[in-house]
C-alpha cells in the first residue's frame, strides 16, 4: 500500500484519546529510527533479497516463534464463534459458474514459487507463507494454503501486524479438520483480525495505529478457495489472460458510486486525495468488508495463481504480469518482481509475490524453486 499516506479509511470513525480519527495518521516517511528490523527470517519477511516459503515454514505448516522479545499483549475481547456467518461478507467471484463446473475432475501438480525484496522501505512489513507443499498426505488431507499480507503502521510496527495475520492462517490450516475449506478461510480471517487487532493495544491499553491487508488461498483436488481484505490481490492466470479475481477495499469504490450518482465529477473523484485509503483491513474492531469466492474456483492444467502485495501491482501492469505468467517455467515470482525492480520507481514498496503453477499430473516430476 501507498503508505506515505497511511491507507487508512476515511470512513473508519474510531476516535483517538487526542481527538484524532485513524483517517488522520500520516505515515511521515521522514520519521526515521535507528531500531534495527527483527529477526524475522523464519516467517518470510524481514530480508531484502529473496525469500523462500521452504525455509520460513515448518514441516508442520506451523510458523516458528519470532526470536524477537517483543511479545503480544493477552487477548482482550471475547472472539466470536468462528463458525457462525460473517456478516457483510462481501463475496465476489469474476468466473462465470459454467466455466468452475466444467473444469471440477482435473488432476494437477502443484508448483510453487515465491519472492519478496525490501524495495526503497528501511523495514520489510509484508510477510507470506505456503503450507508444506512438500508432504502428500497433508496436501491430500488439507491442500496447499497460500497467504500473503502487507503490514502498516510505520513506527508502529506494520511486520508484526502482517507476521502475526499469517501465522494464525497457518496455525489454522494445521488443524484444520474436514473440507469446507471456504468456511475455514472465512472463520480463519475472523481469528486473525481479532488478534491483530489486540496487537493494537499496547500494555497500558492504549491503542496503535496498525493493522494488516491479506490474501490467502487453498487449493485442493483441483480446487481454490479464498478471501481477501485490504488492497493485496489474487489473480488467475489462464489462456493467455490475467482475471484480477478480488476487488482492492479502498475508497475509490464509493467515490465512483458518488460519481454514478452525480453527487462529484469523475476529476474529483480521480483527484481525491484519500482515493487510495482502505477502507477495510485486519486490525479494525469488526471487518467491514471481507472478499471470497461464493464457489470454489476448478483449476486447470496450464492455469496459475498470483497473490501479491501492492508494492507489485503498483509497478507492473497487468500486460507486463502476464507477459511473465506466460512463460510458465522458472521461478515466475521471482521474476515478477525483478521485473518490478528494474523500473527503480522511486520509494517502491516492499514487494511479494507468490504464484502456485498448475501442471498435468501426469507431466510434473519436480517441485518448484
């Protein structure tokens, strides 16, 4: 996210013990300590060469604890039962239902890839995280989760917001029993806005400005699940063309409906200085938008999943990604994102991408990079 300003919802109105709103935090880029970024090479984050999901996940799928003091505050407000419906759960799905169905009995072998670089950041706030795609029967039993999320904060310590929002997804995805892997999707960002959320009390109970994006998937026999909060996206990459299946929670989307109904002109609503901010995010007391797919999603041979931070979407186009994804070898993440750096964009975000290929069982001997 654009965080020089913040990102955060006009719209958010919780009200601060010096009068100001969430919407009025400016992340001051010229702030600037001399605190040293944690250790946080166990989680995929924290480096700014590449990082790899082999070494940041346990065989167990579980994140290693960091080896940083700082711990989290204890748990202040009940969490609500995971399994109950999300309410003003906003679920959107771009591919038509004909196409999911056709496509449902499709036997494939997942290839996984992943990259991250710090960019022109002092800290790396984004952090990511595969399930072990390595052992068959935990694949078979529970498929591959994905996730990804881009911190915030600033000097509040976006990283931890984003570290902690993944390792409860895979804490989750460890234990999770049965195959209602939407259900478990949507229960599990419930868990992790609520601990990110407590994260933003400090001690003394004071409240910090922080909070996360996040996009996670599961797939499983041929299938995908997943949801999304926040500005980090997941695309489908298929015959050649690139689906954005999430649409980012900023503010653009109300002044666009404002613009429909004549209430501002389409210069101003380009033009808004808070067009960018989000609107929805983990961190907040209750989730005011959460994007899923209604129907799982069938994969197919040739197909891949990109999920990606801001930092990237920022610095390619959409042709520039899918001139990538169509090559098909290699470690396309990787490559998306030194195809983002060569633009040196001038304070470019920290970047991640994750990309999971589907190959015909049949074909695919080896894993991916």
């Amino acid at each position: 996210m654009k965080k020089q300003n913040a990102h955060f919802s006009s719209a958010d109105s919780r009200d601060r013990k010096d009068g100001s709103k969430v919407s009025d935090l400016k992340n001051d880029q010229a702030q600037k300590n001399s605190r040293e970024p944690k250790d946080t090479s166990n989680i995929g984050s924290g480096k700014m060469e590449a990082t790899r999901a082999e070494e940041a996940v346990k065989e167990t799928g579980e994140i290693k604890k960091s080896q940083s003091s700082d711990k989290a505050p204890e748990k202040s407000m009940p969490v609500k039962d995971p399994n109950a419906p999300v309410e003003g759960l906003v679920e959107a799905s771009e591919l038509d239902r004909e196409d999911v169905v056709a496509l449902t009995t499709e036997k494939l072998k997942l290839v996984p890839s992943n990259y991250q670089h710090l960019g022109d950041r002092e800290r790396q706030e984004d952090s990511f995280a595969f399930s072990d795609f390595t052992d068959n029967n935990l694949v078979k039993q529970k498929g591959v989760l994905a996730v990804v999320a881009d911190g915030m904060g600033g000097l509040a310590r976006g990283d931890r917001a984003s570290q902690l929002a993944v390792r409860v997804f895979l804490r989750e995805h460890s234990h999770l029993e049965g195959i209602d892997f939407g259900q478990f999707l949507k229960s599990t960002i419930i868990r992790a806005n609520y601990a990110v959320f407590d994260l933003a009390l400090d001690r003394s109970g004071r409240e910090i400005d922080l909070g996360t994006t996040l996009v996670a998937a599961v797939v499983h026999s041929g299938k995908m699940y997943w949801v999304a909060v926040g500005d980090s996206l997941i695309y489908l990459y298929r015959n050649g063309l690139l689906k954005q299946l999430n649409r980012e929670h900023i503010y653009a989307n109300q002044l666009k409906v404002e613009v429909e109904n004549g209430l501002i002109s389409k210069k101003e609503a380009d033009k808004h200085p808070e067009r960018d901010y989000l609107t929805s995010y983990l961190g907040l007391p209750g989730l005011n938008e959460v994007a899923s797919n209604p129907e799982p999603l069938a994969l197919k041979a040739g197909d891949a999943v990109l999920l990606c931070t801001d930092g990237l979407t920022n610095s390619l186009s959409e042709d520039e990604m899918t001139a990538v994804l169509r090559r098909e070898v290699g470690n396309l993440a990787e490559e998306l994102v030194d195809k983002a750096l060569e633009k040196q964009k001038k304070h470019q975000d920290n970047i991640t991408a994750l990309v999971i290929s589907c190959k015909p069982a049949e074909l695919s001997k080896g894993g991916g990079k």
